[in-house]
C-alpha cells in the first residue's frame, strides 16, 4: 500500500540525539536561514548504520576485489546472474549460458521508459524513495532510491577525501557538508548525518529569490555562520559561490555532476583558497572516481569496490585499455536498481598503471553557458525544469552567439518494443507554449526557435543536449 503521509522525526532519525536535534533545530531557526522547502532525514537505525560501517571497512581493505585489467572481478558473473533471475528487466534481455562479455548493454533510455522494471522481485518496497533527476536527455529520469544508497555515499566521500589528504570524520554540533546549488529552482533542506557523529548537512541555493531567502544578505550570513567543512556542488554552483565574500576557509569543495576544466579549476581554488575536487558521478550509479594527476596523465581513479567499469563499443565489446569507447557500470549499492552493463553516456578509456585503474580520455557533460537578455547566467538544470512540463521526449537547446534560441523535441515517443508496456504517441507541445517557457526564462527579448529534431536521430539518449556559442 502506498503511504503519503509525512515521516515523524523519529522515523526520519532513528539515531537522532538530542544534540543532533538541537542542531537540526539551529540550522532552520536561525535569523539567516534560508526558506527550507523539504524535510528529510537518513533513517538509519542500528542495523543500518552497522552495514553502513561494514561497507566503509570493504571499501578500505587492501585486500578488496578490486577490477584488473584483463577478466572481470569474481563477483561479476555471479552478480549479472542475480539479476537475471530476480530483476524483470534483466530476465528479458540477458541470455543464459554467456560469458559476462557477451551479454548486452543497455542506457538511460530503457531506464527512462521503465524504471520500475528494475526493481528485484525480491526487494521489500517499504523503503523505496523516488527520487526525479534532470536528465541529460530531454526526459527527466525517476530512480527508485533507498536509505542504504543515500548513506553509502558518506564512506565513498570520506575515502575520495582521504586520497587527497582532507579528513571527514563529523563533529556534533557542526556543520559538516553543504550542498550549494545555483538554479532559479530546487529543493532545499537541512538534515542530521547521524553516521557523521551527528553532523549537520544542508542543501541551499545561492541563486535564490525571495522563495529561497528572507532577504539576499542572508545567503553569505547563514553560510558563514554554518562554516561547513565541506562544500559540494558543480562548477556552475561554485562560480555563484565565488560571488558570496566566505569568512572562513572549506577544507575541500567537491565538484561533481559536469565537466570541470583545469583552468576553471585553478580560478575557483585561487577565489576560496580550498582545494577542488573533481568526482565523476551520476545519478543511477552514485560515485565513480576522482580525477587524479594533470594534462596528459589526468584521469579518473575508481573509488568504488562495488562496481565494475568497462569502455564499451558499438557492438557491446570491451575497448583494450587505453581505447576509449562509452563507459559501461555494473554493480551498485542502490538495492532498487542493480545495474548490468549500464552505458553512462560518457566516454574515455581505462588505464591500469596505477594501483587503482582509472578512466582518462574522459568526455563527460560539460557545463553550458546560457545567457539572458540582461546578459545574466540561466543554468541548463533551469531550463529542464522550465520544459518540465512539456511531454518533451528528448529535446536539444542550442544558443547562438548573439542570443538566439533553437529548440529541437521528438515529435513523439512511439510504441516501446520488447517491453511489458505499450506506449502512446506523446503529442508535443504547441511552439507558441514553448517560446512562452523559454521567454519566462530568457526574457521576451531573446528569438525562440522550435522546430523538430531529424529523423535519423536515435532515441538512445546519446544526443547533446545542451550547447551554446555564448561566452
């Protein structure tokens, strides 16, 4: 039975005590605060937690069943295996009696079409969290989410941390993490890390109007009197960042969702005088890697003990080491959606020279810079949630150097083959209701275009979504 009622705060902190509680408190009642919009909490009770800590241990051991160049890990085959006879999805399309290498892929568009076909027959969905990403695509994704899932990402942070010399450990009372955004709308909160000794995590928006803050003062007071030891965000977020006057100095930022030039880099250290760290991340896979070294020897090192990570070509076979191809993800800590050769949409190549291997060559979503009318940056997460609304299958935006618009959108989704569900056309939206959204967020000054994109395009979310010629 689905349950839409409001979590109490002991359902949401389990562990909570009562300085964790009294800091909760602080975070949304202080004079600065922002407008919080949502509440959550990290449900985790003792036999959470101790798989949580079970999980950092693995993720430390020296003696990890970590990927080599050459086979698969021996967790693999059996991994892919489990999925095939528990994940619907998985039944369909994995063959019996094939060597993990020959079994086929599969991208954002299946997931797209049919997350719930993810989700193990054997899985308890008392505890699924829906969460809905922004997509690269043009369709934003739902993934199935779970408490574990959340948590894990505390060890994979702290390790990712430790290799470059920052310690995470959490202090009660303290604000440990903060999540800066820089979008005209998202949601905000501020919630207890309990497996962090009850440090205090929150999520703000810098770019906030009058729904987000009190007044504009307040965005620089509340960070400062947060004094957050880490600051997470994306290069985007960290531009807006370098526009509020810090008093004090975060002991790393960690970038994470676009990519991040090494001059870009350089410039958002100089500004805030903390070291960044760039992490390969999605959604559906949570972390992946950390860039590690510069120029020519720069590369992404695997973090994560739980996944394996193969460059992939068109026909589905793995690239030789230093190939590059589309990267491909199977394991996971997410228990909703087991992942088995899931191509990312980013592409590189793998090196193993190192003690970790690592992906380099990397191409990942870089970040576009839109403008409008006034010249005033317009985040592309801002303009997803603008075209939200719109049954828009996939969709490209593109702005030309003197400011004009082109929208291109799939006329329809058409009927999905070889699935449990049929679907109908999606009419597209008027151009006149898509010049409207684009001008709510551009300003009417700036030409629209809409028109469709070419038919020779595919649907398997491989087209870039998001380019710009402006500066």
């Amino acid at each position: 039975m689905y349950d839409d009622r409001n979590l109490t705060q002991q359902e949401r902190f389990p562990l909570l005590t009562p300085q964790g509680a009294a800091l909760l408190k602080w975070m949304h009642e202080h004079p600065n605060a922002p407008k919080y919009n949502h509440f959550c909490g990290d449900r985790l009770d003792a036999a959470r937690t101790s798989e949580v800590r079970g999980f950092e241990d693995a993720l430390n051991a020296d003696g990890a069943d970590r990927q080599r160049r050459g086979s698969p890990p021996a967790w693999v085959e059996a991994w892919a295996e489990q999925c095939r006879r528990d994940v619907p999805f998985y039944r369909r399309t994995l063959p019996q009696g094939v060597d993990f290498q020959e079994l086929p892929s599969f991208g954002r568009a299946e997931l797209t079409r049919e997350y719930w076909a993810f989700v193990p027959d054997s899985a308890s969905l008392h505890d699924l969290i829906r969460y809905d990403s922004s997509g690269r695509t043009g369709h934003p994704i739902r993934i199935p989410g779970h408490p574990l899932h959340a948590a894990k990402y505390l060890p994979l942070l702290r390790r990712t941390l430790g290799r470059h010399g920052v310690t995470l450990e959490g202090e009660p009372g303290k604000v440990a993490i903060m999540l800066a955004c820089a979008q005209r709308r998202t949601v905000t909160t501020a919630t207890i890390a309990t497996y962090l000794n009850q440090a205090g995590f929150s999520k703000i928006n810098l770019r906030g109007t009058t729904q987000d803050w009190r007044d504009p003062g307040d965005v620089a007071e509340y960070i400062n009197a947060c004094q957050p030891q880490i600051v997470t965000g994306d290069p985007l977020s960290f531009l807006a960042l370098c526009d509020v006057p810090l008093a004090f100095r975060p002991a790393a930022l960690v970038s994470t969702s676009m990519a991040l030039s090494p001059s870009f880099r350089a410039g958002i250290e100089a500004k805030v005088g903390a070291p960044v760290l760039n992490v390969y991340s999605m959604t559906e896979t949570g972390p992946i890697g950390v860039e590690t070294g510069e120029g020519a020897h720069a590369g992404f090192e695997i973090v994560p003990h739980d996944i394996y990570v193969e460059v992939l070509d068109d026909e589905d076979h793995p690239c030789p080491a230093g190939v590059r191809g589309e990267i491909a993800v199977t394991g996971g800590r997410n228990p909703y959606l087991p992942l088995v050769r899931y191509r990312t949409g980013d592409w590189g190549s793998l090196d193993f020279s190192g003690p970790l291997p690592r992906i380099t060559q990397m191409e990942g979503r870089a970040p576009t810079v839109f403008r409008d009318e006034n010249g005033a940056l317009v985040n592309n997460v801002d303009v997803t949630h603008a075209l939200r609304p719109f049954a828009l299958p996939q969709y490209t935006l593109h702005q030309a150097k003197g400011g004009a618009l082109t929208l291109l959108r799939r006329a329809g989704w058409g009927t999905s083959t070889g699935t449990t569900a049929s679907y109908a056309n999606l009419h597209s939206a008027p151009e006149g209701e898509l010049r409207a959204a684009l001008a709510g967020l551009f300003g009417a000054g700036i030409p629209v275009r809409v028109d469709f994109l070419p038919d020779d395009v595919s649907e398997s979310g491989k087209v870039l979504q998001y380019t710009s010629d402006v500066a």
